[in-house]
C-alpha cells in the first residue's frame, strides 16, 4: 500500500527485522530483477558488513550463486584478511562452474588475500559413493573446517528457477509442484511455509548445523524472490538478511 512505498529503506529494515526476528537487516535501494548493479551493491553491504563483524582467524563458509558471487567482486582492495580461511559449505549441487561454491571460494581468498580450502565431491552422491567420500581423511579434515565455520553467507533462490539452472528432471519439478515448493537455500527446497521438501545429498553444512553460535547471512534479493525469502525465513535458521528494495517492499505486503 501507500505507506509501504513511502517507507525509507531504514524503516524497511527495522519493520523487515521485527516482522521476522532477525538480528540485522540490511537493504540497498533498487530491484536486482531490474538492474545488475543492485546486486552488487547488495555485494557491497555485504563486505561492510564482514569489515565489521567477521572476528580473527574465522572460517567463512559460503554457498553458491551469482549474488554470493557478486560478494566476491566487491571484496576488491579494501578487505585485506589473510587470517581468514574460506570453505564451501556444501559439495556440488549441478550449477554451472561459475556459481559454484567452490569456484566463488577460491576467488574470495584470491581477493582478500585469505586461505581457502575446496570439497572435490560429486554431484548426485549415491548412498554408497556418500559413505565412502565422508569417510576419506581428506574431506574429513575439510568438514571438520565447514562445521566449524563461524560466519556463513548463502543465497536464497526460487525453487523451480534453481532447480531448473541446475538442470533438474521433470519428475523433480513435478515433486516440486506437487509440495508447492517456493524457496531453495544450501539444496535445500522448502514450502511457503519454510518446511523442507527436499535436501540434496551432498557433504557439507546441513541445515542443522546452523546456530546461534554462527553468524548465518542470508543475502538475495528482487522483488520475484520475495515469496522465496519470506519462506526459508520461517525457518528462522538465519540472523542476518541482505536484501534489496525490490525484494523488501514485497516481503511487508
Ligand atoms: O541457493 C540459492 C541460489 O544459490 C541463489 O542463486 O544468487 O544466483 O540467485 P542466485
């Protein structure tokens, strides 16, 4: 209505922080479906937001996707942290090279100037392949980095859109219209009530994982993720939430 459009972005954030308990909110002004540079400036808050809160020697986890990707090209000159240690929070869940974890990863490193380590796992993990690869001392010791992580960053996506980018079949879009899947997040597909529908089975951060103990940035925005962010919200499993105009005016509607 007409006093949503009238709402500052502080506002928005304070209303957006209350209406679904979380400790930070932070907008940018535009609409990412709109505009490409609204993303990174989502990118940007972002990194100020590290600046200022990621401790000493913490270990990142991040998922994949272009606007966690976006967080990577604007880490640029002006976060230097060496003493960081950058992980992928989960294995491979079919993006493109590009938008994964693991290549984002490694380029957040190279930008900052930080460790980083990579999960060689598979996509589409049978259960024998998955007991295997979790038992090998290698990826053993880069869980133990993931679970141990402090700060993590994930994007939220449409489900029907990340399944289909990740080159899902049409039996698995056909689960997904049949549980009126609406989020995704981590692999994970949810309803609009924030129920999981369906995990992908990979190595790595489980939902359960998240805590209080971790700082859990959820970073995605435009107005057509809307409905998705206010579903995997329900699930309360993040703290912080990076967003953008678009995205917010639509989550108070
Ligand atoms: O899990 C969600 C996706 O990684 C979001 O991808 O940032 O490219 O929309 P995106």
């Amino acid at each position: 209505g007409m006093m949503k459009e009238l709402l500052g972005l502080k506002a928005l954030e304070e209303q957006i922080a209350h209406e679904y308990q979380l400790k930070k909110v932070i907008v940018v002004p535009g609409d990412s479906d709109q505009y490409d540079w609204v993303k990174k400036e989502m990118g940007r808050a972002c990194v100020h937001y590290l600046k200022q809160h990621v401790a000493d020697q913490a270990t990142v986890a991040i998922t994949g996707g272009t606007t966690v990707a976006a967080v990577a090209e604007m880490m640029g000159s002006d976060f230097q942290r060496d003493d960081l240690l950058f992980v992928p929070a989960r294995g491979g869940i079919g993006e493109e090279v590009e938008n994964q974890a693991n290549t984002i990863c490694a380029e957040m490193a190279r930008q900052t100037g930080a460790s980083y380590r990579l999960l060689h796992v598979p996509d589409q993990l049978s259960e024998d392949t998955y007991s295997s690869l979790i038992s090998e001392p290698s990826v053993q010791s880069v869980l133990h980095n993931i679970t141990s992580a402090t700060v993590v960053i994930h994007g939220i996506g449409e489900a029907k859109t990340m399944a289909k980018r990740r080159g899902a079949s049409e039996e698995f879009l056909q689960k997904l219209t049949n549980h009126e899947a609406v989020a995704e997040a981590f692999g994970y597909y949810f309803d609009h009530l924030g129920d999981i529908i369906h995990r992908e089975r990979t190595i790595g951060l489980q939902l359960e994982h998240l805590n209080e103990e971790k700082q859990v940035i959820a970073i995605a925005g435009g107005s057509s993720k809307s409905v998705a962010i206010t579903a995997y919200l329900k699930n309360r499993k993040s703290t912080i939430l990076i967003t953008d105009e678009g995205a917010a005016r639509q989550m108070l509607n």
